[in-house]
C-alpha cells in the first residue's frame, strides 16, 4: 500500500465561482477545516491527481493555492492552536457505506 502524506491546502480564489468549484473540489480530496482550508491525506498519485484538478480551476494570474506537505501521515500529528471559537482536530474513521 502506498504511504500516504499529510498535507494542508489552503486558497485564495478572486472570482467566487472559481472559488465554489475549487471548494467543492477540496471536499473529494480532505477534510475542510476553515473557510480555504483543508486536511488531506494523500498517496503521491492522489496528491498529483488533486494538483491537476486544482490547476484546470484556477486563473493563475488572480488565484493562489498552497499545498503544504506536513509529513507522513502515520507519523505526524500536527500540533494546532486554535484562537476564538473552538477547535476540533479531524478524526480518522471508518466508514461503511
């Protein structure tokens, strides 16, 4: 099985149409956290799949996406602080559908 790695993405769309359509498309690839922000753990193919699907969006003279590696995700646990309303770290679970 192909190591996954923990990565955070966050964005900045101008058009929120693109921003709608980039959204939606985070929400196959991880858990969102806050407005443009997502946890993901991904396999190398996965990563560049969601890379793809984020550059076909995008209009890169007005958008910015980053895509932070934080490390392998069986071996990190990301330390968060969390100001104002309260913070709930994402869970992995399984699920039978």
């Amino acid at each position: 099985m192909a190591a996954e790695r923990l990565y955070l993405v966050t964005y900045d769309i101008a058009d929120p149409k693109r921003w709608k359509h980039v959204f939606k498309t985070m929400k196959g690839y991880g858990r969102w956290l806050q407005l443009s922000v997502f946890q993901c753990r991904l396999t190398a193919r996965r990563r560049a799949e969601m890379a793809a699907d984020l550059e076909a969006l995008i209009k890169p003279s007005e958008d910015h996406i980053l895509i932070v590696d934080v490390g392998l995700a069986d071996r990190v646990e990301p330390r968060v602080e969390s100001l104002g309303k309260s913070y709930e770290a994402p869970t992995r679970r399984a699920i039978v559908i």
